[in-house]
C-alpha cells in the first residue's frame, strides 16, 4: 500500500464562482446534498461544466481538445422511501450562460447570492421520462474560504463551501417538500479526472455539532491521498487522523466499496442510493470523531469509466440535447 501523503490547504476566494476558467479537457462541478430531517427523502444535485463522467465529452477529449462548456449537465438525484428519481441531460454550449455568481444549464440554474444557494430544477428523467420541477435552497451557517489540492502537482481542487447548511426542498413533480442538514462543495480540473486518479471514497456525516468529510483517493502515480477534516457551523476547521479502512459490501456491479471508522466499530451500507457501472453513491453507517452517524459516501473507479463498453452503456442514463439545425431548438437523444 503506497504512503498515504499529507495534504496542504490554500486560501481561496470563498464564493463559488460559476465562471471560473476551465482549460480545453478540464471540469468544474459544484455539489449539494442533504438529507429530510426524519431520515426519509434524500437529494443530490451536481451542476457540471465539463461533465467529467460524460461518454460524449470522453469520446471528445480522444478526437483533440476538446471544450468543456459544450458538455454542460445539471445532475439530480432524488432519493424517497419508495423510489429513486435521476436525471442527467447533457448540453451545448448555446443552452448555457455563467457568470460570477449564477450558472445556466438548459433550463435548470444555481444561482448564490453570497448568502444562499438557489437552485432551479426543470429537468426530466432518464431512461424513464417523468418531470423533475423545483427549487433547492441551500442556506450556509458558514462560506469558507478553503482549497485543498488532491493531486501532487496541484492541478485538481476541492473546494468546501459549505459543509454545515440547512437545505429547504419544494418540488412541484413530484410533489415533495421538506428540509433538513446538507452541505455545499466543488472540484475543479485542469485536465480530465481519470488522467490523475484511479479511484477514490469520499464521505461526508453530520455529527449534530459538526461535519466531518474523509477523503481517500489513489493517483495514477502510485501515491495516495488521505485525510479527515472536521468543519464546525460557525466556519472554524480542524484536521484529524482518518480511522482504519474497513471492506463494505461491494455495489450491484461489483464496485468495492470502503469507508472509515472508528477503532472496535463496525460499518455497514444502510442504502444504496445511485448504482452505477463505475460509482456507488450510498447512505453508510460507521463511527467518526467517536459519533455514530449516518454518512453521505460515495465509491468512484475510474478504471471502470475509461472502458468503452461502459461508456457505450452511459447514454441510456445521460442524454445529450443536441442543437436542431433547422429550428434552433434543443432535443434530447437517448
């Protein structure tokens, strides 16, 4: 097992910029999640420029450089006692607009004031078409200033935002309202994320007074990335020592799944939220900082997203809207 590296932090401006500059082959996304305060409905929601798992941006990227502002996507998940709801349409760049503050994709956007994040939905679901239509409003207890390099040569970031906000859903379809404990972050690229990494876990867990965010990510060269950061509601962050590995269940396709906790505790998948070839996003159960919790985790192989045959697979989950010649309107291919 390589030496797991330490990692450096750097201050950064602390508003997520949405017009950020991303060279030809690199991403910038933006992620929120949250989870209803009874423990029943969950959401994520990840607006891309530079869709980094997109097959049509990789096919792209292997034809010559390739620009990340005509690989556009809003992502959403939704995630209910009953049923999950995903959507995912890929854009071009005339169906998008970014500025400072605001980011336009088709007819989606978030926009942050300084204080809060609004996000806009009107989307539609894939494979299975049905309506995604609302408004996320994610309300910060702290905006933080603070960049951490993932990658040795400092070419991958991630930002945290906003690790402890209160998050407010009102969906029109489906019919959904409820509010509860989210987070805010973002990671940004100079070139494509499978080129420095091949796989990597990540978890966030609300511990009541705290979050607490583990990062555990393999490079391409051998080295390794680790660390535990505890961030408290008023924006003051500490760093701890990441808990021992422990094995979780493997994904329906066989992603291996792992995750930190405590010394004696044990840890286990409660759900599986978003079941992909290549990732596992889940809701995991293990001991941080000496709190039991409930932790946002995701599971990413890289290896598993260069295959074509995985990225010939994509499309049926990730429809790309292409620009009618004729009628300057955009349509979506399966």
């Amino acid at each position: 097992m390589p030496p797991v590296e330490p990692t450096p932090f750097e201050r950064t401006n602390p508003d997520p910029r949405f017009d950020v500059a991303i060279p030809d082959g690199g991403y910038a996304w933006w992620y929120v999640d949250a989870l209803s305060d009874d423990g029943r409905e969950g959401l994520t929601v990840i607006g891309f420029v530079g869709s980094v798992f997109s097959p049509y941006y990789a096919a792209a990227r292997r034809r010559g450089p390739a620009d990340p502002g005509d690989h556009c996507a809003i992502n959403v998940g939704l995630y209910g006692p009953r049923a999950t709801r995903w959507s995912m349409t890929e854009r071009p760049r005339e169906q998008v607009a970014r500025s400072a503050q605001r980011l336009d994709i088709g007819p989606s956007a978030m926009a942050f004031d300084g204080r809060s994040l609004v996000i806009s939905i009107d989307e539609w679901t894939a494979p299975f078409p049905s309506r995604l239509c609302g408004t996320i409003r994610v309300h910060p207890s702290a905006v933080l200033s603070l960049a951490v390099p993932l990658d040795a040569a400092g070419r991958h970031h991630w930002t945290p935002y906003a690790p402890c906000a209160r998050v407010e859903v009102d969906f029109e379809h489906p019919r959904l309202r409820w509010s509860g404990a989210g987070y805010f972050d973002g990671n940004t690229g100079l070139d494509p994320i499978e080129d420095a990494f091949a796989r990597w876990t990540w978890s966030r867990a609300d511990l009541g007074d705290s979050t607490a965010v583990i990062y555990d990510a393999w490079r391409r060269d051998q080295s390794r990335v680790a660390f535990g950061l505890r961030f408290a509601p008023n924006g003051e962050v500490s760093d701890f020592d990441t808990p021992p590995v422990v094995s979780l269940s493997p994904s329906g396709w066989r992603i291996p799944r792992s995750t930190a906790t405590d010394p004696g505790t044990e840890a286990d998948v409660v759900r599986t939220l978003i079941d992909a070839p290549f990732y596992a996003r889940s809701l995991v159960r293990s001991s941080v900082l000496g709190r039991e919790a409930i932790a946002v985790h995701e599971s990413l192989c890289l290896d598993r997203f260069s295959s074509r045959l995985v990225q010939a697979m994509l499309p049926f989950r990730m429809p790309r809207a292409w620009r009618a010649a004729r009628r300057g309107i955009a349509q979506a291919r399966p």
